[in-house]
C-alpha cells in the first residue's frame, strides 16, 4: 500500500522510552524500548525515511532514561532525530498524571 501511495518518508514521535513514561505522556499504545527499534527498522526496511522526534523532560525522566535516549539515537541508525525538551507552561496539565 505504502508504494502506492508513494510514501518516502514518516515522522515518528517517540514521546518515551519507558512504560511510566508513556502513560505520563497518554501514549499507552507505542512501542517501548526494543521493540520501538524494531518498528522503525521494520518501517526503514521498507525504503521509508524516518524522522524520529524524541522528547524528553516526561515527569518519570531520570538519568537513566535521559542516556535510553541516547543509546536510542545510536541505534536508530540512518534517518533523522529531533531532541526536544518538553516545557510546562503555567497551568498546562496536558502531559501531567493528574491529566486535563
């Protein structure tokens, strides 16, 4: 299908890299870790360029979680990566686990 739509290139955000992460996020549903590797090398396998936009400053970001991301980055390979940090505005509660 992707052929014929013609699809070069995808943008996949990777909001974390760890299950609390994720539910702080409200993204339940994305791969985590290895498997999160997997499926972009599974969509690169394929011909398809993939940007990968990681966040991070989650509430359950460490050190720990801060160097996933970097290990992430290196095994992503080919393709792009876009780090960016996530800042709170006053008032926001759309990524807090309290929710909206």
């Amino acid at each position: 299908m992707y052929e014929k739509m013609r699809v070069r290139g995808a943008l996949i955000g990777v909001e974390s890299f760890t299950e609390q992460g994720l539910k702080d996020a409200n993204k339940t549903w994305n791969p985590v870790g290895e498997r999160m590797v997997e499926a972009i090398q599974k969509i690169q396998s394929h011909g398809i360029f993939v940007l990968a936009s990681i966040i991070n400053g989650l509430e359950s970001d460490t050190v720990e979680t801060l160097q996933t991301m970097r290990e992430f980055a290196i095994a992503f390979g080919h393709g792009v990566r876009s780090v960016s940090d996530l800042q709170r505005l006053s008032g926001d509660q759309g990524l807090s686990r309290d929710g909206p």
